[in-house]
C-alpha cells in the first residue's frame, strides 16, 4: 500500500463513521500522499478518482512497477506457470501481479497478490 498512487476502501457502507475514519487514519500512515476514496460495490465517483490514478507514478525506494502488453493468443497453461514462478519467489519479493490473456479457450484474468 506504501506504493499505491490511490486507495480505494469498499464496502465503506457496512462500516461506521468512526470505523471509516479509522482505516482512513491507517492508510495515511502507510501512505500519506494517496487519496483515499470510499465505496460501495466498487463504485466511486470517476471524475475524482481519475485524476487520482492518471497522475504520473511516484517512485518509492526499492519498489519497482513492471508492465507487459502482448498481442495475440497466449497459453493459458504458459501464464499459470508464470504465475507459480511468481508465488515460488523465483523473481524476488513480487508484491502483486495481474493481467487479461486472450487464450484459445476465452479471456481470463489472472491475479497473484500476497502468495495466492
């Protein structure tokens, strides 16, 4: 979260006014530069959030953003390996990781985040 350019609290709606500011105090001490935005079902008002996330990243010592785009068909056996290489540690300390392959058997959407 220290690296996060904004976070986003769901389901804010089951929690009370008092729980709400006190997870908003504990994301500011983990990051007191992201916004903090509030949301039921995922949904946040875009036109504050966008410029939230369109902003040029920041850097934070020793955390580092890869991205891939590939085109075309991708093998879907091929990206789970990838994604077991990630979670065995074979690239260091990978905090997240996530994509949408096109694969001959449709879309799927991977995501890899604190070991699963």
């Amino acid at each position: 979260m220290s690296a996060a350019g904004a976070v986003v609290l769901n389901q804010a709606d089951r929690c009370s006014t008092e729980e709400l500011e006190g997870l908003r105090g504990a994301v500011r001490r983990l990051n007191a530069r992201a916004p903090v935005f509030a949301a039921v079902r995922g949904r946040i008002p875009w036109p504050k959030f966008a410029p939230a996330v369109s902003a040029p990243p920041t850097t934070t010592p020793g955390v580092e953003e890869w991205t891939w785009e590939g085109a075309g068909l991708q093998d879907l056996e091929r990206v789970r390996r990838v994604f077991g290489r990630l979670a065995a540690g074979e690239w260091g300390a990978v905090l997240r990781a996530k994509g949408v392959f096109a694969t001959p058997q449709g879309g799927r959407r991977l995501e890899w985040a604190g070991g699963a």
